[in-house]
C-alpha cells in the first residue's frame, strides 16, 4: 500500500522524501534522542543513504513496512512511526520525537494513529513493541495504550557501544480475537486410515467439538498453525 497518510488532531504521518534529509537529522543525530533507540547517532551521509533505502523500500510489493514520517501542524518534520509486519499477522511498533518537542504527547499521538492503522486497514492480530529497561517514559506510554508486558530479552540490542537488554510488550486486537481461526487435526475412524481434517472455529475446544461432530469420537489431535508456530 503507497502512498499512506495518517492524520490525527495535531498530527500528520505521511511517506518520506528526499527533502526530509535535513529534518530528519534532528531526531537520528541527536545523541540524547538516539540513546533509547536500537542504532548510533548517523551522520548526514549516512542518513541520506539510510533515507534513500527507506524511501525505496516503502515501494516494494509486498510492502515490509510503514516507515512514516511525523509531521506537526506546521508541517515541520518531528519524528518518525513504524509499524513493521511480521508473520501471523503481526506488527512491530517504532516511534521517535526529536527533543525539542518531548513532552507534548507527540509520541502518544503517533503511536495511536499506527496501531489504529495496523488494526483497521492492515488487519493485524497483535502489535508489538519493544523498549530499553531505563526508558521509563516508553514503558508509562505503551501502557497507556493497553500493552502488556511479556518479558525480557537479554543483550538483545547492540547500540552506542554496548548490548543493552529489551522489554517486550503486545497488545491485541479485541476486534479480531473472536474470528474463527482454521484448526487442523488427525482422526482415527475404525476400518480407515488416520486422516488429517481442516475445521474452522474460534477456540481449540471449539474444534475438537466440530470434529467430533464430523468424524466421531477418533479424534486424536487438534491445532491452530499460529498457535504452534509460536511456543516453539
């Protein structure tokens, strides 16, 4: 999907352009924004070569992410939102506010209108994101959008000279969360083969009652894919 465009109360998230360059500065090479982020401060060169890969990217089909720009009313740049898209659809949330506007509820703003994206027009099951354990002002915003905390990740990000350990947090999407789901299993019927089956339902008992209905009372395994994927 591109060109994409969020606008909130104070707020507008569009595409980067290559005139974004010396804006975008203000937020990638400041040392005190770039602390709690999972890369070192860039210099102009640099960001301009990072600018025109994220530019091209957002072309790509299918599209990796939503690498938006944060514009305020003004329409100077201020930040940057991301929603990358992972598998089973899900989606990792990234924001950034340069210094100079901390404190106006920026972040807050931008982070709603990304995962109101992610759940509405990308259909996205869960959001995820992740923040240093000394960014206590990340960790109060994610919690005031509903995310739950679901661990630690030890050395998981190598930034500013050192390996720093991550928080992880998600938040569902309620909307979605009673939309049948297709569950695959194994059955036994006496005098036949085992044979693999597909039924849709909400929830793994939910399954295994269809089944049953269908085939009888052979059943010997029922699993969502999804579900599996992730306790491995």
């Amino acid at each position: 999907m591109y060109p994409v465009t969020l606008t909130g109360p104070r707020l507008t998230l569009r595409e980067f352009r290559a005139d974004d360059l010396d804006a975008s500065m203000a937020v990638v090479g400041d040392e005190e924004v770039v602390r709690t982020l999972s890369f070192d401060v860039r210099d102009r060169d640099t960001q301009a070569l990072r600018l025109g890969q994220d530019i091209a990217r957002a072309r790509t089909e299918p599209r990796p992410d939503y690498y938006l720009a944060i514009t305020d009313g003004t329409g100077t740049l201020v930040g940057f939102a991301r929603m990358g898209l992972g598998r089973d659809r899900s989606g990792e949330l990234g924001y950034a506010i340069r210094h100079e506007d901390w404190g106006k509820g920026y972040a807050t703003e931008a982070a709603t209108l990304m995962i109101d994206f992610g759940f509405t027009t990308l259909n996205l099951r869960r959001v995820r994101a992740a923040c240093g354990p000394d960014n206590h002002t990340s960790q109060r915003l994610l919690a005031r959008l509903g995310f739950t905390p679901d661990g630690r990740i030890r050395n998981h990000v190598y930034a500013n000279g050192a390996w720093r350990d991550s928080l992880l947090y998600s938040l569902p999407n309620h909307q979605t969360e009673d939309e049948p789901r297709e569950y695959v299993g194994t059955v036994r019927i006496e005098g036949r083969p085992e044979i693999r089956f597909k039924v849709s339902a909400r929830s793994g008992p939910e399954a295994r009652a269809l089944a049953a209905d269908r085939y009888g009372e052979g059943i010997i395994s029922v699993w969502n894919e999804e579900d599996a994927r992730r306790r491995r």
